[in-house]
C-alpha cells in the first residue's frame, strides 16, 4: 500500500474496545472491535489491546505505523499517559502509555476519549480547517473539546472541556457528578430518561400515550425508557415526548450560549448519541444562539452537526499518534 | 533612569481615561488621570489620549517607550486595532490604532480592558507564573480573560472572555446583553441593586432597617440603592442584606464551578468592585467550587484575590506592548 502515513486509533470505552488502521487522510482502512472485559482488569484489557493492535499491524500498510493512540473514557496525565481515573473500566493509576508501548515496541499516546474525538472532528470532521472550535457530544453523558487559537486546551490538569459540568440552573435537579443543574443533568440521556419516567408516571395518560407512540409494549419497566425512546416519541409527534424534547432543546440553548460567549469559537460541533437521534436540535439550537448570544460572540460562528459519529474516537486518536509521532 | 525596558498603558473607559508610565517589572513610574469626555467624540479623545502620552513620554525614562498598550471598554479588531463597537464611548469602527501610531510615531496595541486587567494580574499580579488561569472581574458588569497553555484565549472574532454572560439559571431575570440568567444578571453590581430594590419594595420594613445599617438617611431614592450600599449593610450584618449576599455567592458558586469544570485553570483570580466591597467571598467562593466542581477539575487549583485592583488596566495594556514592541 505504498509509502503513506498511517497509525492505529484505539477508543477504550467501559463495554466496547475498538482499534482501527487509520490513514493520514483519516481513513479507516481496517478496524476490530471487542467488548470490553471489565470484570478481568486492566492487565488483560491492556493484552487485548494490544493483541488487536499486532493483528491490525500486519492488515495495515506496508510502511511501518507513526504510532499508536489511544482515547480512554477516563482522566489521563497527559504528561505520562497514565489513565488516572476511570470509573466505566473502574481503573486507578494504570500506566497505559508505558504498557502498550513495551508490549508493542511502538510509540503510544493517550488521551481522554471525547478529546480524541475532538480531534477526529478537528481534522477529519465537521471541524476541518478551523482555528476555534467547541465539540460537544451529547450522549449519555455530556463531554466536549476546544481548540482555541489553533490549539486543543488541555488546562492545568488535563481535563479542560468538562461541558457537560458547566451549571446551566442553578436550581436544577441533581447531577451524578454531586452538583446540581449540570448541563448534563438537563440534557444528557440519563437525564432525558430520568425527565421522562418522572412525566410518566405524574401524567398516567399522557405517559400511556407517550409509550405506544414509541412503540414500547406494556408492561413496560421504568429502566426501558430512554432517550432512545423519548426520541422516537417525539418523532412520532407525541405530545409529552416533545415537550420533554423542548426542555432539552431550551437546557442545551442556555448551555451552549454560555459555551459561544465564553470561548467565542468559529465552529460548533454537535455529536453524540442525542444529537443522532434528535438531529433537527442542531437548527434549534443554533436558532436559540443567535438569539440569545452575544452579537459579537456569534459573528464568526457555525453550528454544524458531528461527521465522523462512531468513528470519531479511533480516527481523532490515530491522527493524535501521526501527529506525535510522525516523521 | 538608565537603559531599561518600558512601556505607557493606557486605561480608556466611559467614564476616566488613565495613562501611566510602566516598567518592565510592572511598576508604575508615573500617571495621569482624566474624564472620558465622551460627548466630545472619537477625535477628541483620541487627541487627549495622544497628549496625555505625549506630556507621560517626557517623564519616563531616558530610554525610548517600547510602545502604547490601550485597553479600551469596548470590542476591539485583534488585527487592526479598530475599535469595533465600545457601547460606553459610543464608539463604532474607530481605528483607534492607527490615529495614535500616527500622532505619537510609537507602536500601539490595543485590547479589551477586560483582557489588558487579565494581562495585568497574569504577569504582575496574582497570575504570576502560572500557565492556565482564569480572572473575573465583577463589577458593574462581570468580564474575564483565560489564559490557557500559556496563551491568552482570543477566540473567533477576539471575544473569547464574555464570562459575565455565561447562562447561570436558565430561568433567571433578565440581562441586559437580551438574554436572562446570565451571570452578570445574577452577580453584577448592576444586578445586586436590582435585587436589592426589589427587596426593599417587598419587605419595607426590613428595606428600612437595611437602609439604616448602610448609613443612608431617608428619604432614600431607588437610584441610591447599589451593590455598594448592599456590602456596607451586609457587613452591618443587615439581615436582608445577607441574604442578599448569599444570593450572590450562590450564583458566583454555580459560575464559577462552570468556568473551572470547562476550563480547568491552575488559578481562578477574582476581582472587581463587587469582591472590593465583599472581600470575604473569595473564600466562600473557594470553599463552594471545592464541594461541587468535578474533584479531576480542581486538583491543581487555586483561588486568589486580584492583586492590581484598580491598576491592572494599564499595568497590562502597558505589558502587553512590551510584549508586543520590546526588542
């Protein structure tokens, strides 16, 4: 396959381990992928990962790879490519980096996994090109990157780009992180689920209604309903399915113009989960900036929906490998 | 006064124009204050701002000035130094720049007030050294700068910083930038004395004793009621006034939990008339950011009082052009 450039992407999630053979266009010319093994530890996972590597290596082109990256659900020095915390995998202090790159003999770096999606989207996505701009995938949870002035901030600890942290009511309801009225806690999917069991059980009727537009069988358990399902609801024109849509729609308004006036980007992303399955939030939601932003914050400003989807996290962790480690 | 490194920065606001002569160390070695005479126009001050450098030049010392740093109230054009649009001097695309490099025959920048204070504190006052860190400045309104990987966030269109109007209660009162629950609409001066007159209406007989424990003899008129007669009652331990004052705890809690989470600095440094008049809140601040920012997101943290106060506009508008001219 000649002499091009190319690395491994690796996205380490609490139930998934993908790895992809990633060209320097961001291509993906081969990928695996596996369930995550938890319950076994780090030391197994680690050995998974890099027997997915090895056999990925000798399906890739024939150049040797720059690297490898990997973006792992969890906080990671980015000094020492030590996972520090990560409570999907339930890791403490494991030394990723250092394990994969003497079980590899290639160079290694990791990263947080929205981050190597930030990255994905910065070069390969809807971010290509820009200076300034603000990822944010709305999913289960809620988590983003920036880049600013041409670069991905990192901040004193390496966890800059918390979004879903950023308290959006301060009289809101409870967030998993301890605080209250999070971002996430209004928008992201545990929370639209959460929002949802509470409607349906206050208005029996209407939660009735809710669930057969959804197309849930009764009986159905408090756990079956989701985003997912809130989302369906609401495409079938549900009428509480899209009013809890409005009330995300209002939460990620108040959050992302707070996002636009703080960072001023010239793009902003929309991904995930959420965003997938309610794809008419990204027009709502850029209607709702411009008429609540700062004019001068918005000047510049694009909303665009993600490109990459799955693919961000193995694509933006490879080009984080080509563009470390690449001649 | 020997061959060292200086610079004059000058302070423009709507209401006082200050030039003063800075060192490389940040010390001011002369000044000179006078009215904004806003009703004269643009040329006007322009010409005031060029004399007031030019009377400051002769007094500095023996070496040349390496340039003029202005910050200016107002959204400047990061390229040109044009004065975008400065709501307080009733500027709209003035090239400010320009018309001084022509009347001094000096290199100027010009800025933001808000980012030449950041500069200011980051390089001679409580941001000594670090790398990542955030000021807010809460004052009539609430303005900040970010300093990330070293650098001074611009953003987009050079107006990253608004960190007055990140959304705090989606549901809250109105600002004045047209959108409601901004920051600034909750903790503002302008804001506190909103509240504090709503107050005083509702509950007139605890608005008398708080009028009282401030000093203000009755009758007393609406427009004397601001943020500034609220921190006098409150240290008289004015039961409403407290309240008041939790109120905008609450609210500086919940902002700044956001500004740590999303950007992660090592130092978060508060200043402005309001922390002037309330100086205990820093503390309470720190203490509220402690029990529910995100534990990865305050590992490295630290929260400081400004240091420069009043000074911090041209002590780093003046920075900035040593930065910006110094050979």
């Amino acid at each position: 396959m000649g002499q091009e450039t190319w690395a491994i992407g690796v996205d380490l999630g609490g139930t998934k381990v993908e790895v992809a053979v990633v060209d320097a266009g961001g291509k993906i010319l081969q990928r695996l992928k596996q369930p995550t093994h938890v319950e076994t530890g780090p030391e197994r996972i680690m050995a998974a990962i890099a027997g997915m590597v090895r056999q990925l290596q000798d399906r890739g082109p024939q150049t040797p790879p720059a690297g490898v990256g990997v973006g792992v659900a969890g906080q990671v020095n980015a000094a020492t490519g030590v996972v520090r915390f990560a409570p999907n995998l339930n890791w403490r202090e494991v030394p990723l980096q250092d394990r994969l790159q003497t079980a590899l003999t290639l160079p290694v770096v990791v990263t947080n996994d929205v981050r190597a999606a930030t990255w994905g989207e910065w070069r390969h996505g809807a971010g290509q090109g820009a200076q300034d701009l603000i990822c944010l995938f709305i999913g289960t949870g809620i988590g983003g990157g920036v880049v600013s002035g041409g670069r991905m901030l990192e901040g004193c600890t390496n966890t800059a780009g918390e979004l879903g942290h950023i308290t959006t009511d301060l009289n809101g309801p409870p967030c998993t992180c301890g605080h209250r009225g999070c971002l996430e806690a209004l928008a992201g999917g545990w929370a639209i689920a959460r929002r949802a069991r509470e409607a349906i059980r206050d208005a029996p009727a209407a939660g009735k209604a809710f669930l057969q537009a959804a197309g849930l069988k009764e009986p159905v358990a408090p756990e079956d309903v989701n985003a997912r399902v809130v989302a369906a609801a609401a495409r079938a024109h549900d009428p509480l399915a899209r009013i809890l849509v409005d009330e995300v729609a209002r939460a990620l308004i108040a959050g992302t113009v707070s996002l636009v006036n703080a960072f001023n980007p010239c793009r902003l992303i929309l991904g995930g989960g959420v965003m997938q399955g309610l794809p008419e939030l990204t027009e709502r939601i850029e209607a709702g900036i411009r008429g609540a932003a700062l004019n001068a914050a918005i000047e510049g400003l694009e909303v665009l929906p993600a490109r990459l989807k799955g693919d961000a996290g193995v694509v933006g962790a490879a080009t984080l490998a080509i563009r470390s480690f690449a001649p």
